[in-house]
C-alpha cells in the first residue's frame, strides 16, 4: 500500500518536473502579463478564501486562543524540522556544501537532542534554519518561473515550484505513518500553519485593495529573494532613473518577505 502511494507520487513528481521545465522555458511574462492563468486562479482563490473564512481561520483563532505560545512554539518546531530534509537535499543539489552540510547536522541535533524537533537547537549553537526547496533548485538550474498558478487550498505556486509539493512530500517522514496517525498530525500541522499566518493575512486584508493581486506580488517576490539569497538583481530600474543619469546604482526596492 505505501510503496503504491510512492510509486504515483514520483510519477506525479516526473511529469510536473517535465512541465515546469517546458513551461518555464516556453513561458515569457511581461510586466503587463504577470498572470496569464488569473481567471482560473482567481477561480481557486475564491474558493479558497471562503474556506478559510468561514473554516481554516476560525479554527485556527480558536487554536491560538487556547493554546499556550510556548507550545505552539514547540508544534511550528516539530512539523518544520520533520520537513527539513527537503531544505537538506536542495542545498546540496544547489551546491552549498557547507551549507547542506550545517542544515544535515541540524536535523540531526534537533531530532535527537531537541527531542524529536520540539525544542530548536540547532539556532542557538550556530546551525541557523535555512530555506531551500525543489523550486529554487531549479531556478539555479536556469529553469524558468512559468506561470503562476495559485493550487486550491495549497495556495499560491508557479510552474517551477510544482514538483516540491511532491518531493517534499516524499522526504517528509510524516508520509510514511500509518493513517491513524497521520490524519490527526496533518490537521494540527494544517491548524498550526494557518493560526502562524493570522496576523499577516489581517494586514492583508486590512491593506490590500485585491488581495488576490497582494497576494500574488507578495509570493513572486519573496521567490526572488529566496532564490536569490536575499540579494535579488536589480532589473526594470533603468528608465525610471535614465533622465536622472544614474546609471545603475540604486536600491532595488524589492520587498523582501521572510
């Protein structure tokens, strides 16, 4: 039954890699064009906010009213490490050795001495969290974005970051529970994930005149910077100083979302 659900899943895995590959090198986005697929998206956006309006977000305030911060803590630190194996992986396949090899050793410290990744601490010995997947991987490869492609209850995604929903599942040890066990942890991770969210999904609402669009920027951009480092390139600059005679040397003006 298991070795089933993994043979579909890298079938899955081997068919939206070939997708994202095509459609990133086929797809080219303007600035007028950013969303080629919005009636569709918006489509799953909406659907998706109104199950997290009227479900996932009061759910998920109910979570954190009840629910010391001290253990929250402790939750968001047991599902982030037990996914960490992705950002292990990726950091390798990206070439950062001394980095692939900092992020193994804190898996390994936070799974056994931070008890099963309940307490961090690999950040306080000096092996900080780092954020890598499949997605960025690519993109070092020279894959391109494609087009942005917002999953229905999973949120916003583009063609090249499709295949990490599956690898990411397939290096998660949480897959490979049994299904009593599972249910119950997928739905508090899925709690967990929301009630972390609250507050910047309420500056969106408050701030935003479509959040749809907030939403989408906000996901191409802190892509960039991920991919990037932090130290996305400067592009699209030039005509706004070329009556200044600046040549090149301005802030990017990126919002960088962590």
């Amino acid at each position: 039954m298991l070795l089933t659900r993994v043979i579909k899943l890298i079938k899955i895995f081997l068919i939206l890699m070939f997708f994202s590959l095509v459609s990133g090198c086929a797809t080219t986005q303007t600035v007028e064009s950013p969303d080629p697929l919005e009636p569709v998206n918006r489509v799953s956006y909406n659907f998706t906010d109104t199950l997290d309006v009227y479900l996932l977000k009061p759910v998920a305030e109910t979570y954190v009213e009840y629910t010391p911060e001290l253990v929250r803590t402790g939750v968001t630190n047991f599902f982030d490490n037990l996914s960490y194996l992705n950002v292990v992986l990726n950091s390798f396949l990206q070439g950062k050795i001394d980095q692939g090899l900092s992020d193994a050793t804190r898996f390994i410290f936070n799974s056994t001495i931070g008890l099963a990744g309940l307490v961090d601490v690999g950040t306080p010995i000096g092996l900080p969290k780092h954020d890598e997947d499949l997605g960025q991987t690519l993109a070092v490869w020279g894959a391109g974005e494609g087009s942005y492609i917002y999953v229905p209850v999973q949120g916003p995604n583009s063609s090249r970051d499709l295949p990490d929903l599956v690898s990411s599942t397939l290096l998660n040890p949480l897959f490979y529970v049994t299904g009593t066990v599972l249910f119950p942890l997928t739905a508090l991770n899925a709690i967990n994930k929301r009630a972390n969210l609250l507050e910047a999904t309420n500056i969106r609402d408050e701030a935003a005149v479509d959040p749809y669009t907030f939403t989408r920027e906000a996901y191409l951009q802190r892509r960039q910077y991920l991919i990037y480092d932090g130290n996305p390139p400067v592009e699209g600059y030039e005509e706004i100083f070329e009556g200044e005679g600046n040549t090149g040397n301005e802030d990017t003006g990126v919002l960088q979302i962590k």
